[in-house]
C-alpha cells in the first residue's frame, strides 16, 4: 500500500529564534522542512542534525542572501527537485534595528524593505505554481508595529506593513487554491542587539497578559494556520498578550 509522501515547508531564517521554533514545530507534526539560513551555518548544521535524528532525511539546508532575487527562484526549485513538492511557505527571515529620521541612507531602505518585503514577494510568487498544486499556503511573519509604528523604526515599521498589505493581496490573488495569512509576534524574544531592562519592563507593563511571550506560541499559530483554518485567509492574528491594545 502507498503511502502519502509528508506535507513540506520552505522556512526563511529558519535556524535560530522563532524560525527554529517554527520549524521544530512543524517537523513534529511529520512535516520534512526546508531550513533558509545566510550566515548561521553552525546553527543550521545543529538544528537539521537534531531533525533528522529523529526522522531521517526529513530536513534540508539553503544558503542565501535574500536580497538576491535571482536566488530565490532557485531555493524553490531546489526543494521542489529534493522532495517532489511544496505545501508550505513561511516568511520568516526579517532584519531590524532603528532607523531615525534624518540618518536613513538608501543602503538602510534597501536592506530592510528588502528582507522584510520584497523577498517574501518575490518567494511567494516563485512558490505560487508549486502551492496550487497541493493546495498550500503561505503564512508571513509580520509584526505589531506594522499597524503602530515603532519610534525610532520608520523604515522597519513601513515595511511590515507592505508585508501585510501584501499578505492581503496575495490572498486575493493566489485564492481559492493558496490561503495566505500572517502572524504579528509582540513582545516574544528580545532583540539580539540587547535592551536595557527598563526598556524591558515598560513593555511588559503595557501587555494585557502581563507576561512576556515564547516562541512556541508563535510556532503553534503557524500551526494552526497551516493545519486548522481552511476557511482563513487574508488574515492577520496578533499574538501579542493583548499588547497592540494599549499602543
């Protein structure tokens, strides 16, 4: 008796913070997962040797920049050529750091409309023929701040709300065959570049749940979008302890 080959997810920055969250996730749910990195090669090495322990040749590795847009075409067709299908796309892979009037170059415009926007776009249109195919979807990782601008953030805040728009567009334009939907983290993980505990208080003091948020709450609301919300698409859910209500 043939057995029905598993469900595959391409997931941008996918080694490290929520995207492994995601990917560890999805990869118990018997998924095989297609791990994007572009420097964290160790992570990557870790985290698929970690996967594949537990169900071999379940996970693959893609290196690149995504402001290479050329390269992104070709991500797809790798997994496509690896494991024979794609049902699933997360963009996931985001940079971040203030911008403040006045000391904005284009280099800064470039590199966060660039992995915040344009990459999922044009990755969402080189998977579109793969994911009607299955009936997949697509889920982007979004953020609060793409509806309440974040001071000192103007390039970043602007273009997670592109993000969203464009989660609205690719609904409209991708259905009925691929739902496209979006999550919107709050207060998950602190920034990498460090936050003074000050900082860290006043935003903790402002979430209705008053509690700090784990990635595996962002994982399994990529879950459910992916397994469990058929008739959802166009969609944004915040997942942000009631955060964006006080803002």
């Amino acid at each position: 008796m043939q057995t029905t080959k598993p469900k595959v997810a391409l997931i941008t920055g996918a080694v490290q913070r929520i995207g492994a969250s995601i990917a560890r996730q999805l990869h118990a749910t018997g998924m095989n997962v297609a791990l994007h990195y572009r420097h964290s090669k160790t992570a990557a090495n870790a985290l698929q040797a970690e996967l594949n322990a537990q169900r071999s040749n379940s996970v693959m590795l893609l290196q690149g920049d995504l402001h290479h847009i050329e390269r992104l075409k070709d991500m797809v067709e790798e997994v496509v050529s690896y494991y024979h299908r794609l049902d699933v796309l997360i963009n996931n892979a985001s940079s971040f750091y203030p911008t403040p009037i006045g000391q904005v170059g284009e280099k800064e415009w470039d590199d966060l409309l660039g992995t915040n926007l344009k990459a999922p776009f044009f990755l969402s249109q080189a998977a579109a023929p793969y994911l009607m195919k299955y009936q997949g979807c697509i889920v982007n990782l979004v953020d609060i701040h793409g509806e309440r601008p974040m001071k000192s953030h103007p390039v970043y805040s602007t273009a997670k709300a592109g993000l969203i728009m464009l989660t609205k567009t690719l609904a409209r334009e991708l259905g009925p065959d691929i739902r496209v939907n979006a999550v919107a983290p709050g207060a998950i993980l602190w920034p990498d570049n460090g936050m003074n505990e000050e900082t860290k208080q006043r935003i903790l003091a402002n979430i209705a749940l008053n509690r700090q948020g784990d990635p595996t709450e962002i994982a399994r609301t990529v879950l459910f979008l992916i397994r469990d919300a058929g008739y959802v698409t166009g969609q944004v859910i915040n997942v942000d302890g009631g955060r964006s209500l006080n803002q």
